[in-house]
C-alpha cells in the first residue's frame, strides 16, 4: 500500500479523506506538478517546484512552503515509499484553494489542501523502444493559459481518450492549423534538418522534460529551433516525439495511420533518448556523447 502526503501527515493513501467542499474538487480550482525519481533521488527537482511557484502564483494560490520545505517533504514521501521492486517513482503533487461553502470567489480565508502521492516509473518497454507508439491529431479545445499546470483537465481527457478508443498513446492537439503539444506531453519533430518544436505561448505547458531535452540535443550537437509548428509540417516530419516526466521521451512512428519517417524511432531519438537515459539520477558511468550535426 502507498504512502501518501495529506495537509502535513504521512497516512496510506487509502486513507486520505478529501472533502466535498474542497475547492479542487468543486472547480477543479487548484495546481499539480508530477516530479520524477530514479533509485530514491528527484531528477530535475528545483525546475519542477519553479513551476509549481509559477502556477500557484498565476491563480493566486498561496504557496504553502518554500522550495527547502517542499523538498524535505517530498524526501520523506519517498523514504515512506522506498521499495527495492519499483525504484522509480513519479510524485503527483497537488495543491487546491482549499476548502470553503461553494461560491465562485476565492473563499476569505481558506487553507491550501495538499496532496502528494507516488506511483512507478517503469523502464521503456522493449516493444516501443524498437516500433514506437503511435498517436491522432485533435483540435485543440482547451482554455487560454495552458502554461499554467491546473488540474483543471477535462479537454485533455477527452483528447487522450480518443486517442485511447483509436489504439493509439497520445492526441496531438492542433489550434487553427498550428500544433500547440500533446493531450498530456509537449511535442518535438525532427523537420529539414532541425529538431523544431512550438515555442512557449499560453498554448504550451512549459516541459520541464521538453526543457531538458532540448539542451541535450543542442549539446549533442542538434540544431534546435521553437517556432511555429503547421499542421503541414507535423505531417511532413521525419521523427515526432513526445516529452513528459513520466514517459521521459517517446519516438511516435504512427500518426493518424501513417507512418512517420520510416515507420520505426529515427536516429535522433535514439542519441537523445540515450543521452537522456545517462543523464538521470543512478545512470551508469555514460558512454561518450555521440556526436549530432544536422539531422
Ligand atoms: C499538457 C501537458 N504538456 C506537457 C507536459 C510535459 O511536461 P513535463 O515534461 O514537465 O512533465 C505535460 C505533462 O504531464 C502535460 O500534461
């Protein structure tokens, strides 16, 4: 059973009680982070609790702790958590308004209610690592302020069902004619020599995978571009890939049942993917950086 973290206590998750009233649950009026680790230690930590800071502030939640806090707390969770069969776990992390008689105004006086809880991580399959995923493309109906991580999701599930009902991983969502990212990941293609992907608007959640990423690809030599992205060009792309903390970097070689490139994960995936593999917590010593170039 699961530990998770409850407005200052370490319980089962079983036993967190949440209330009807509580503003998250209401209005979905509350934030999230999901913060990966491998073999006990955070990857990317301080840029997760920076967004966090960023989108507590963008709906004017109070953030309950400082970042020394935050990690203290989250170091607990996975001491409570540790476990020799899944040594990688990804934090779901959720601060609401709080609890208060529902009205649509921020309440005066209300407490933020905090939920930290874990789950696995498990190593890429052995079948997608050598065929891919495959993925549809959406319009693209959610809110304006996508940069902000609110839990408030609903246009998400809706894409990444369809895409789930179609056999496929992920909704690649499109906005008059431009791609913005996916249902639950941003999206990078290998285009004319370039890895290109949409620049960071109120469209796009700012990755901090995608962050990542894109730093190891220009130190791995890649040209890196974020530009606009047309529905065109997507379908054009000799590689199309998907960024998020919990699934790392996944090569799609199927896009509304065509192939993409040549039907299998491209080259580039697989220098940064392993550049990626050797840059988290617990890698074994790397092997030297293979050298990128235009792609
Ligand atoms: C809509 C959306 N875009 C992008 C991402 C990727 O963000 P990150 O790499 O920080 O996990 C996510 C992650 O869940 C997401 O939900």
């Amino acid at each position: 059973m699961s530990i998770a973290y409850f407005n200052g206590a370490y319980l089962p998750l079983e036993e967190v009680r949440i209330s009807p009233l509580d503003r998250g649950f209401l209005f979905g009026d509350s934030v999230y982070e999901v913060i990966p680790s491998y073999a006990g230690e955070f990857f990317l930590l301080t840029e997760h609790l920076e967004r966090l800071q960023r989108s507590l502030a963008a709906v004017r939640i109070r953030n309950p702790y400082d970042a020394g806090a935050w990690s203290a707390l989250l170091a607990e969770l996975l001491a409570c958590n540790a476990d020799p069969a899944t040594p990688d776990l990804g934090v779901y992390l959720q601060v609401t308004r709080g609890v208060a008689p529902r009205d649509h105004a921020f309440p005066a006086n209300a407490q933020p209610t905090i939920l930290a809880m874990v789950s696995p991580i498990r190593p890429l399959p052995d079948r997608i690592r050598t065929e891919g995923v495959a993925a549809i493309t959406g319009e693209d109906r959610r809110w304006g302020h996508c940069d902000i991580k609110a839990t408030t999701l609903l246009a998400n599930v809706l894409a990444r069902q369809s895409a789930t009902e179609q056999g496929a991983a992920e909704a690649i969502l499109l906005r008059d004619g431009q791609l913005t990212e996916g249902a639950a990941s941003n999206v990078l293609l290998v285009l004319d020599g370039q890895l290109v992907t949409p620049p960071l608007e109120p469209s796009v959640l700012p990755g901090v995978t995608r962050s990542r990423v894109l730093d190891l690809a220009r130190e791995l030599g890649y040209p890196v571009a974020e530009r606009p992205v047309s529905e065109n060009e997507l379908a054009q792309a000799a590689e199309i890939w998907l960024t998020s903390s919990t699934r790392e970097i996944l090569p799609v070689t199927r896009l509304d049942e065509r192939a993409v490139g040549g039907g299998r994960p491209g080259p580039v995936w697989q220098a940064v993917h392993t550049a990626y593999q050797n840059a988290k917590p617990g890698a074994p010593a790397s092997e030297p950086m293979q050298s990128g170039g235009a792609v």
